[in-house]
C-alpha cells in the first residue's frame, strides 16, 4: 500500500513544486505548468514503471508475484517487459513532445486501465485481497487518468 501511495505523491509532489522552480522564460504561464505536471506524469511515471517492470523480472519476481496474490508464472516475464517498454516510452517523452507524448498517454492508459480492470477481477471473482493486487488499483486508474487530462488541457491550450 505505502508504496503506490509515496510514488503517486511523488509525482503529484514533483507537477507543484516543478513550476516554482522552473527557470524557463515561459514560467507559469498555463501551458507550461500544464506541461511540467504533464512531464511528471508520463516520465516520472515512465521511471515507476521501468522499476515496477524490473521487480517482475528480478531477482524479487516471486515474492511480487506473491505480494499480489498471484502465482510465479513466465507471464510475470512480459508483464514485466510490456511495464518496462510503456516506461520506457514515457521517460523518453521528456525529449519527444508532440505526438510522442500523446503516444506515451495512450500506452500508459491501455495498460494500466487494463491492468485495473484486471486487478478488480482478480479481487471480485476470486476475491484477491493481497495487498498490492488491491492497492494498486487507485494508481493504476488515476495516474494514466490525470495523464490524459493533463495531456488534452496542453494541446487545447494557446502556444
């Protein structure tokens, strides 16, 4: 549970604090603070899922597994990879705007809604109540949510 809590303040923490300190001539106008929060989301979000990524195919990967409530399988494996690479995309966008960053939204919001819709069947069905199967259904629904409505408030917004 503390851990997707921390990490989801971290990145709300990093989207306020961000424009206080940004040295850009364009400072705190809308779009850039838009942008900034925009950045946590999709690249801090990306270094969150590169790690979340890495603990499914490391040394640690059973105990991940068991932490959710789910079994150590080889599918553990590419969820770990299919993390790794929508991670990946997202810290990259810190250098690709434009349509890479739209790119980096949707990935992130088909994976994790997906990964939420699962966790939430996994709880109902089967009544999985293992920590991080049902703790990190919150994050998995609000971090690509705000993304997107991050994302839409940049592209709607003048410059």
């Amino acid at each position: 549970m503390g851990f997707f809590v921390v990490t989801f303040l971290g990145l709300v923490a990093g989207a306020l604090v961000h424009p206080l300190v940004d040295r850009a001539p364009t400072r705190r106008t809308r779009r850039r603070v838009v942008e900034l929060a925009l950045l946590w989301f999709v690249a801090g979000g990306g270094v969150l899922g590169i790690i979340g990524g890495l603990s499914h195919i490391g040394p640690y990967a059973p105990e991940v597994a068991d932490s959710i409530g789910f079994a150590h399988s080889p599918f553990q494996w590419e969820v770990g990879w299919a993390d790794i690479a929508v991670g990946l995309i997202g810290l990259l966008s810190i250098w690709n705007r434009g349509s890479f960053m739209t790119a980096a939204v949707i990935a992130m919001a088909v994976l994790y809604w997906g990964d939420a819709v699962g966790h939430v069947m996994q709880w109902v069905a089967h009544g999985n109540t293992a920590p991080n199967n049902v703790w990190t259904i919150p994050t998995d629904i609000l971090q690509p949510l705000v993304a997107v409505v991050l994302l839409v408030a940049y592209r709607r917004s003048p410059g």
